[in-house]
C-alpha cells in the first residue's frame, strides 16, 4: 500500500514502536525500513523480513512475490528520508531537552559521561554506541520512549551541512561541541573547513533560541558561539565550572577549583585530554540540577569501553586501549599524554589515520617526527599511510603481522598505547 502521510505512518508505529534496518536485528513486531546503500539494497530483503515477523515493511521499490504481503508493506518515495521524517514528528512530541554533542575528538566519551551524569536523576536516553549518523540519529530518537525526562543525542559528521541535516530533525534545545581538530579533512577540507561543519549546530542553537555548553579555554568555540543567547561555560581556567587535571601517572584525576562543591574527583579514564569531556558532564549536570552527589558518582563509576581510553591487562603488561578511532589532533594528545607517564618499559603501537585527503603523507610524517623526540621501547606502525614516511620503525602492511610480531616478543612488564583509525582494528593487537 501506499504511504498517505508522516502521520498515518507514526500512527503505526505507535503501536509497533521497534524500528530496525538490518533484518539480522528483526525481532517479531517490529517495522523494517529497507535503507539502500552502495553496497546494499534492503528492498530486497523486504519478504524476509515480513516472514521473519516483521509487523510492516516500508519500501522504495516494487517487490517481487509480494502479494500474500501487500497489506504489510508500505511504498514509500525514498526510505531514508522517510525515517527521518518519521523521527522528526516523534521528536515533536517531546517538550524535554534534547542535547546534541558533536566534535572532532572525545564527543562518544563526553556522551557517555553526560548520560551518566543525568541518568543518575532523570529518565534519561541517548545515542546507542556510535549511531551517530544520517542513519544513527534518527534510529535513536526513534528509540525514545514517551517517558522520557531527557535525551543526548551524538553527532557525527565528515562533510558540511550534514550536522544541519540533523539538526532539522533532532531540533535541539541544547548543544555543545567538544573541539574542532584535524579530522575528516578530506571531506571538510580544512580546519576552518571543520569548524564550520560542526558549527551548523551552534547556528542552529542560535537561531532557535536555545544554549550551549561551553569550552571557553578553546578561543575558537567562544568565536564561533558569538550571538547565542545562552551560553554556560566551563573550563580550566574560565567558566562556571572550573577544574583541572591532576597526576595521578595515567589515570585521570580532576581537582574542581571553582562552580561546584565537588573537590576531587577520580575517574577511569586514561589522560589528562579527557579533562574537558568530565567539565562537560559537570556542568551539565549542575545546569539541570543533578544533586552534586550523583554527579560524582556518576563519573568516578564510568568505566570506559569500546577501545575508548581503556586501560586493560594484557599478558602480564598494561595496555592504554584508545583504538576506537584516531585523526591528527587526537593521536598527538594522546602521544603527549603516555611520554608523561612515568613507566619504565613502553611501546607506541599506532594504525595510520583515515580521511585525511592530500594531508595524509604530512600529517603522518608530523606525526613521527613527534614520536622521534621520546624514547621508546618500540613503536610500531600500522598501515600504508605510514609506508612513504621517513622513519626506522617497525612498519607493517596489516594489524595481523602487527600482532604476530608482537605476540612473539613475549612482553612482561611493558605499557603499550594502542590507536588508530576504526578502519585498522588495532584492538586485534591484543586479541586472543
């Protein structure tokens, strides 16, 4: 059947309120959106989905075999833009903060601390993992339930006007962009290039009248918040919130120095760059209210996962398992962070940097000359993007003769740091 309007689909969904685009995923009841990609074409999957039990199929193309199925499967123009518009109209049936947080680095692990922080107190949902996209972010809000006190909604972007996209159908009320560094430069460009991107959401904020969160030691995000009515600030040595990082050799200790009776707090997370992604979640959660307990329970019981500023065991050695993603500005914080640690044994194992266009050759080579001023034990590089450098370092093609060099070296006592590019997989290092 044909689809009459955005309202007589959510009429559906209302009472089938679980939307899945991967049939892997269908669970009974659900409703199946038949995305397309490059390489896929979820249309084709449509019959399998309704026989998987699937309560409808919303589809962009003519189904083969379809007609035991035709009162289940709604035609609609384009799929994509479908589910958008569906989750713009559940997302106009909240009067709660909507919270968007995008970045070049730490905006998954600002997230995190944020749902921490508010779920202590409030009915609180978020981005799942890193659905951070055209398709993540609808998908999330999609997952919000009527009961809902708040929402933290990621963003992810590598091009211009794809944050504005979300925004149309996100409409937040609140926003706060952790950094704008070397990242995806191949498709914004340029730094400039970058902060512009994820500055369509502080335009958004802007012309809506709405707040922002703010870093206000990053000269360039108090530029571009320039106009926005609400602005709430923190930071090492400006804002409403103060605080800095403290020395603890590796793990993450924050002093508040001024905003809130906090005094120490002690987290689990590697490196002192995480100091503005805790200042986040503490001023957001002061801004709404959060008793300041809560708030530091919050954070001293988040344990990072998903290869994010991880500190694991490994056979007898410590790894700093930051292996989720890694650009430019990311990798040097965090090269300067483990030449501070004071251990005595301690390996870089690092995987070449994805997207950066005609930068690639450069910043890698940037990136070695800063390895060559400490002293390692070894360092290990992973990738092509490393191969044209200047360097006499272990290199390997492939993160598998990566790992069966290193497994064979049969470490004790060691600490590596482990990074790279979600491409690389330099988490399978350390794999069984």
């Amino acid at each position: 059947m044909k689809l009459g309007s955005i309202e007589d689909l959510y009429s559906i969904y209302t009472t089938h309120p679980s939307v899945v685009t991967d049939t892997r995923k269908l669970k009974s009841g659900d409703l199946y959106f038949a995305l397309k990609g490059p390489n896929f074409n979820g249309n084709v999957f449509a019959i399998a989905a309704l026989e998987a039990g699937a309560a409808y199929a919303i589809v962009d193309e003519a189904i083969a075999d379809s007609d035991s199925y035709q009162d289940r499967i709604i035609f609609v123009d384009d799929v994509l833009t479908t589910l958008q518009a569906l989750a713009k109209y559940h997302r106009q049936q909240f009067n709660i903060p909507f919270i968007a947080i995008t970045g070049s680095n730490g905006k998954t692990t600002t997230k995190e601390l944020v749902y921490a922080v508010l779920a202590s107190h409030f009915n609180t949902y978020t981005t799942q993992g890193n659905l951070n996209n055209h398709i993540g972010v609808p998908l999330t809000l999609l997952s919000i339930p009527k009961n809902a006190d708040m929402a933290v909604i990621e963003m992810g972007a590598n091009h211009q006007k794809e944050i504005e996209s979300y925004c149309s159908y996100t409409l937040p009320t609140h926003g706060m962009i952790t950094n704008c560094g070397k990242a995806h430069l191949e498709g914004f460009g340029s730094e400039e290039g970058v902060k512009k991107g994820k500055g369509e959401l502080f335009d958004f904020i802007r012309a809506n009248n709405g707040a922002v969160f703010l870093m206000e030691d990053f000269d360039y995000l108090v530029q571009m918040a320039q106009g926005i009515p609400h602005v709430i600030g923190y930071g090492q040595h400006s804002g409403v919130i103060q605080g800095e990082a403290m020395d603890t050799d590796g793990m993450l200790t924050v002093n508040i120095n001024k905003g809130i009776a906090l005094d120490t707090i002690a987290t689990h997370l590697v490196g002192n760059y995480n100091l503005p992604n805790v200042l986040a979640a503490i001023t957001i959660g002061q801004y709404f209210k959060v008793p300041n307990e809560k708030i530091k329970a919050a954070i001293e019981n988040y344990i990072p996962t998903n290869s994010r500023s991880q500190l694991v065991q490994w056979k007898n050695n410590e790894v700093i398992l930051d292996a989720y993603n890694a650009n430019p500005s990311s990798m040097k914080l965090a090269v300067e962070n483990f030449a501070k640690m004071n251990k005595g044994y301690k390996i870089v194992c690092l995987g070449g940097m994805r997207e950066l266009g005609a930068d690639t050759l450069m910043e890698h080579q940037m990136l070695i000359d800063q390895l060559k001023q400490t002293n390692w034990s070894e360092v290990l590089l992973v990738g092509s993007e490393f191969k044209p450098c200047d360097h006499n370092y272990h290199y390997f093609d492939t993160v598998q003769e990566a790992k069966v060099w290193l497994h064979a070296q049969a470490l004790k006592g060691y600490t590596l740091l482990i990074k790279g590019s979600r491409g690389i997989q330099m988490e399978q290092l350390i794999a069984p």
